[in-house]
C-alpha cells in the first residue's frame, strides 16, 4: 500500500489544470475538428449627396463635381442594415432560415442553436451574429460582411443588402421630394387664396365708393382747384383793378358775383377732397392700402411659383444615394473563425476565471484563519 499510494498521487490532477485545461481542450477539439467553416463575402459602399457643408480632402473633389460624404446618412444606412426590418426584408428576398441553417453546419452555429426558438426574434440575434456594418467616419466608407456556410450564400446577402439599403435610401428622397413639393403646392394655394380676397375687398371698395381709382378722381380735383383758384385770382385782380380805374363801371357787380362763386366753388372741391370720412383723402388713404395689399399679394404669388418650379425641380434629383466602392464577393477560402485566437480566447478567459475564484477562496480561507 506504501508502494503504490505515490503512484496514485501523481495521476491526480489539480483543480487549476481541470479548470483552465479542460475548456481549452474542449475548444481546441471543436474548432479544430468540429466546427463548419464559415465563408464571408463583403461589400463596400458610401453615402453621398448632392450638397454638404463639409468640403475637405476628398470631400473637396467631390464637391467640385457637384457631391459630397453624408455622414449622418451613412449612420442611417448602417442602423437600416442592422434592424429588424432589414431582416424581415432579406428573409423574403433570400430566406435567411435557410442559409442560417445548413444541413452542413454544426450544431452550436446552425440556426436555430438548441438554446434558442425558430422565432423572428432569435433569426434577427442570429442575422447580428452572421452580419456586420463598420462604418468608417474619418474615409466615409460603409463596410459590409455577410457571413454563411456556403460562398454564394455569403454573397446573396451582402448583394441583397447593399440593394435593400439603396432602396431605402430611395424611399428617403422620395419622401423628401414628396413633402417638399406638397409644401410648395400649400403655399401657392394660400398665395392665390390671398390674391383673390385682396382683389375682391379692393372691387368691393369701388363699388361702395362708386369710384374705380380714387387716386386718379383726387388728381382731377385738385386741378379743378387749381384752375378755379386762378380763375378767382384774376376775378379779383380785376375788381381791384375796376375799383382804382373806374369806381362806378356797371361790370363791378358782376365781376363781385363771380368771385364770390368761384370762392364757394373752390370751398366745395376743398371740403370734397379733404375733410370728414367721405372725403377722397380717406377714400384715397383705404384705396392705396387695399393696392398695396393686392400688390403683396402677387408678389407672394410669384415668389409661390418660383418656390414651386424649384421644388420640382429639386424633385427631379437625387439627393441622397448609394455609391458602391467594391461590390459583394464570391469568397473562394472559409476565414472563419479564427481557430486560434478562438482557442486562445477561451484559455485566457479560463484563466482569468480561474484566478478569480482562487483569489475569492484564498482571501475567503484567510479571513477565516
């Protein structure tokens, strides 16, 4: 028994070999037999738009010829990619379920996994599991990667995506162009409701005032004015001139009976052209208001219309598109996964672990002691 009880020591093995150990050799035995070759086709695309405020490097050339980088665009694109509409467009379009779940994959990466349901919910884990979006913010470049089983899935998913993603950005500039239309269109409605109400107060103003332009009635009174006050002037300097001369002359009364006319007549065109509420001042004063409101009014119209022209004319651009760089491509070599750095992912987080729990249980043992 002496003998042989070494013996049975140096087979035991410690629990920090088992802990650190075991895993790492179940992960070599995994990736290194077990696991289905993944094929990955990537796509590489940017977002650009017809006018930017950002010009610089490349931006600058590109602006030159009438484009520029949208990056907040690219940020859009990339959250469309990665959501759960664009999952439930590819699956009508390739059928995600099928490539995700190969009869050649093995079983902890065919979908769905034993942990999981045939859900939507798991098939959108499982799409942000198999495709990534990189955006690069400094080069403008919008990275694509579809990872499958098979190289022509792999490629099936990037293209479909990248296309998917160009429609969305479609449907972006049609609405944009749509509402900014509808917008123009509103306003040159009110624009023309404007004209015909300013142009139906100044017609109902003629009519209660019986008076077409009260402008034009004001200038003819004030000539009449004029031309009475001079005749009254030269009334006068006759009679004063009858008085000196001969005091007696039988035409001084008449020449008297004139002047007192002209003097009533020259009141009379005074009072009508400038006095109470009725006079052609006020008529003058509410007529030129109602022409200058009418004026705005087609100038408002006009401005309406050349809005109007300029949004259709903008609607006939494209403001936001997609541009692509390097098209998905048919892997022809599996580079995933990454055997080992996998395996080496799994001894260190062993380790880590490990220590942990031994530094817990050591410092646990000494608090007792």
């Amino acid at each position: 028994e002496r003998i042989f009880s070494p013996a049975r020591r140096s087979f035991s093995v410690s629990p920090g070999v088992l802990a650190i150990g075991a895993p790492t050799l179940l992960a070599m035995l995994y990736y290194g037999l077990w696991v289905t070759p993944r094929f990955v086709s990537e796509a590489q695309f940017v977002v650009r738009s017809v006018s930017s405020a950002r010009v610089g490097g490349l931006d600058a050339v590109m602006k030159t010829f009438g484009l520029s980088r949208a990056a907040d665009d690219a940020y859009v694109v990339r959250s469309y990619i990665l959501s759960r509409d664009a999952v439930e467009a590819l699956q009508s379009k390739v059928d995600l379920r099928d490539i995700f779940s190969r009869k050649e994959a093995d079983i902890l990466s065919r979908f769905p996994r034993f942990w999981e349901t045939n859900t939507g919910e798991s098939l959108y884990n499982h799409y942000l599991w198999r495709v990534r979006a990189i955006n690069d913010s400094a080069k403008g470049i919008l990275t694509l990667r579809a990872e499958a089983y098979r190289p022509e899935d792999a490629q099936r998913i990037a293209a479909a995506a990248v296309e998917l993603s160009e429609a969305m950005v479609n449907r972006m500039n049609e609405r944009a162009e749509r509402d900014s239309v509808a917008a123009a269109e509103a306003e040159l409605k009110m624009a023309e409701k404007r004209v015909v109400d300013a142009q139906l107060e100044l017609t109902t103003f003629r009519n209660s005032a019986a008076l077409v332009d009260p402008s034009k009635t004001s200038t003819s009174a004030l000539d009449t004015i004029t031309s009475l006050s001079t005749d009254l002037s030269s009334t006068e300097a006759k009679i004063q001139e009858l008085l000196q001369t001969a005091p007696a002359s039988p035409t001084l009364p008449t020449l008297r009976a004139r002047a007192a006319s002209l003097r009533a007549r020259v009141a009379e065109e005074r009072r009508r052209l400038a006095g109470d509420d009725d006079a052609l001042a006020a008529k003058v004063s509410r007529y030129e208001k109602l022409t200058l409101a009418r004026d705005l009014a087609d100038k408002s119209l006009a401005s309406a219309f050349l809005s109007l022209e300029s949004a259709r004319a903008n609607a006939q651009r494209q403001h936001i598109y997609v541009e692509q760089l390097a098209v998905a491509n048919l892997p022809d070599e599996s580079t995933e996964p990454k055997r080992m750095r996998m395996v080496a992912t799994v001894f260190l987080t062993s380790l880590m672990t490990y220590s942990v729990i031994w530094l817990l249980v050591a410092g646990a043992r000494e608090h007792k002691k």
